[in-house]
C-alpha cells in the first residue's frame, strides 16, 4: 500500500476522514484480509483477470460498503 506522510499527506489536508485513524484500521484487518482472500478466490480458477476492477477497484469498495453496513456484492454476478 501507497502511503503518503507529512505536510502533503491527505491526512494532513483535511481530505481523510476522522474516523480514518489506524487504530481503527487495524481492528478491520481480519476483515481486509477475508475479503481479499474472497476476490482473490472468484477469479484464481478462471487463470487470468482484469486485476484493477476484480481487484484493486473492488476492495476498497466492498470494505466501505461494509463501514456503511452495505450488503457485501462478491459474487461472480457482481463482476463486470
């Protein structure tokens, strides 16, 4: 993962909400690394993956859908 310290961070600008600190990420690790492991799962058998959108775009999303008690979308009928 990207991050970015200091006086140019997001965090430093206001754009990262406060309910955003790493306390609270790290208790969501169990839950990360599930849902990973969950994307990962739908397309291992397939042997091939457009990895930004089964991915890199679907992570972030299904565990902010997931801060906002959203139903979870993994499925193979989710992917498009």
């Amino acid at each position: 993962m990207l991050m970015k310290s200091g006086a140019g961070s997001p965090a430093a600008a206001g754009s990262v909400h406060p309910n955003v600190h790493a306390p609270r990420v790290e208790a969501m690790r169990p839950q990360i690394e599930q849902t990973a492991h969950e994307l990962i799962d739908l397309f291992e058998a397939d042997g091939e993956v457009e990895l930004i959108g089964a991915y890199c775009m679907a992570l972030p999303l299904t565990i902010s859908a997931g801060c906002w008690v959203c139903p979870r979308p993994i499925s193979r009928r989710s992917r498009t």
